[in-house]
C-alpha cells in the first residue's frame, strides 16, 4: 500500500509540475506586435524598428512593426486598447498622448490609467530654441528682452495647437512675464520653414526635426530647454545658462504600453529586453544623431513618470485656458 501511494504521490506532483510548465512558456511565444501612431520614417519609427531588430535576435521571435498614424494617435491607442492583455500587441506612444490629451480633450477614447500598463521606457528628446540664422537674437535673454518690448507681436511656431511645443510655450511664457502670438502649422518642414525665412520669429525643435536646417546654417539654436547640453551640440547653451528662467526644460519621452492585464512577466520581459537594446553601443549611437537620450528605467519609473507629467500638464493647461474639444 505504501508503494502504491508512493507511486500515486510522484503521479501526482509530476502532473502538477508539467501544468505549471504548460500554463508558463517563455515569453515571448509568439510574434509580437508593436502598433505605432507614427510615420514610417519618423523618429520614434526608426527607433522602434532599430530596438525590435535588437529584441527579435534576443526573443527568437519577429517582432512586428505597424504604423497606423493620424487621429491624434487615437487609431494605433485604440488598436492595443482592444488586444488581448497576452503581451504581445503593444503600442508606442509619448507623453503627449498619456498625459497631455487628458487635459485637453473632455472625452477621450481611452483612459491613459485603465486601459494600459506602462511596460518600458525608451528613449527622451529635449527641444532646442530655434531661431532663423539672420535673427538678431544671440541669447534667450535678447528673445525675452524682444518680446517685453513687443507686447504680444512677437511669433512663434508650433505643429498645432495643444502640441507640447505650444504648451512649452505657455510654460515658458509664464516664467518670463511675456505673452507672445502663436501661429500653428499643420506640417513640420512647413513650420520650421517659417523660421528660416524669418516667418514666425522662433520655435521649439528637436535636433531630429531641425539638423538639416542647422547644418545648412539656416537656422540658429539660441538654448537647449534641457538641465545640461547635448554632447553633438556641446555649443549650444542651456536656457539657463543663454539667460532665461533657471531649471526651465520641455522635453517628451516615448515608451511602451501594453494593454492592461498584461502578465507581470510579460512586462518584466519586454522592460529587461528593452533596457538591453538601448544599452548597445550602435543604438546609442543612433540616439545620438538624433539627440535622443536613451532612457533605461522600470516600469514602475514609467508609471511615475506619467504621474507626474500628467500633473505638471493639467496645471499649465488650466492656467493657459487651451481646450481642443
């Protein structure tokens, strides 16, 4: 009897052990899906592709790149909001989407808390004070000097309203005691065009949206909006140190989510195999070109992050009175 028991036992925690391994595979098992409210070419595009080639090799299996940009990035939301919480549909979006249009928009088609988990980090850009090359502005203080002396006719440019340009704008705004014009574009060449020739008097971009420009000497770069130069524009002051408000930075970050529910496992893979990639020395290099920082962090950091972008947001855009609905 004790034999047969014995054997009845081991039966027993050997089945238990094979459904455990069954109900576990190593993630990910199948192809993984990455939806994109970007163009094909776009920075976070290009980002995207380059860091899932890395997470392919490591994972074993393709991961899968689909651009669905337009609607305010709601399509490609929308897309993952609706996958299965299995991890293997994500979507790649910035801080604009997760804690800005919260603010700006009564009724959303998601809710950034509810229906998403904060999966990895990727990367941040800060954005440099753009100027034409013939603008006679050396520094931040000689703009601020300009716009108290203009009372409101100075210009600057944006991609639209409630963009993050236009809300560091208000922001910037705010801590300098000026009130400027706004002139939105709907495309970006068209709007640092604009600078160029002296259209609009500044703007904010990024070293992705205005190298060529800057290298063809069309444009200047009076500040970095950032606590410390890029090393590629080593030159370039901070807004700090070009005369402008202390600690003022404008930045966005862009990160992946995955729908909510998604296995703790599945989130610690993606973040561990994210983290990895960006640490490769020809992903940084890539960043560098774009000035792009690469932002290896937790996801609990990411959940943080959106906490606290979300709060800094709802306070400018409240003071602002900007509403997009």
């Amino acid at each position: 009897m004790k034999i047969i028991l014995r054997g009845a036992a081991a039966f027993v925690l050997a089945l238990g052990a094979g459904h455990a391994g069954a109900q576990a595979p190593a993630y990910p098992s199948k192809p993984v899906r990455v939806v994109l409210p970007y163009s094909v070419g776009s920075g976070p595009d290009a980002v995207t592709r380059l860091v899932g080639e890395k997470l392919s090799k490591a994972w074993g299996q393709p991961l899968i790149v689909e651009n669905k940009p337009g609607a305010n990035g709601w399509l490609a939301i929308g897309d993952v909001k609706r996958a299965a919480p299995d991890g293997l549909s994500l979507v790649v979006v910035d801080n604009t989407h997760m804690t800005l249009h919260p603010h700006l928009y009564k009724k959303l088609p998601f809710d950034p808390a509810a229906d998403f988990e904060p999966a990895s980090p990727v990367y941040t850009t800060n954005f440099f004070i753009v100027v034409s090359a013939k603008s006679p502005w050396n520094n931040v203080a000689d703009l601020i000097a300009d716009a108290k002396a203009k009372g409101g006719n100075q210009t600057y440019g944006t991609w639209g309203l409630g963009s993050v340009a236009h809300i560091g704008a208000s922001m910037f705004q705010t801590q300098t005691g000026t009130h400027m014009t706004h002139v939105p574009f709907k495309e970006l060449p068209q709007l640092y065009t604009a600078v160029a020739t002296g259209e609009v008097d500044w703007a904010f971009g990024t070293a992705a949206t205005v190298a060529q420009l800057y290298q063809a000497k069309k444009v200047k770069l009076l500040a970095l909006a950032a606590p410390k130069r890029l090393a590629l524009y080593d030159g370039v002051p901070t807004v700090s140190e070009a005369g402008g408000p202390a600690n003022f930075e404008l930045k966005t970050w862009v990160a992946l989510f995955a729908p909510k529910g998604t296995p703790k496992a599945a989130i610690d893979a993606i973040n561990s195999g994210v983290a990895k990639a960006v640490a490769e020395p020809d992903v940084r290099k890539q960043f560098d070109t774009f000035g792009f920082e690469a932002w290896p962090a937790s996801a609990a950091d990411l959940a943080q992050a959106v906490k606290a972008d979300t709060r800094r947001f709802e306070s400018v855009v409240k003071l602002a009175n900007i509403t997009l609905d």
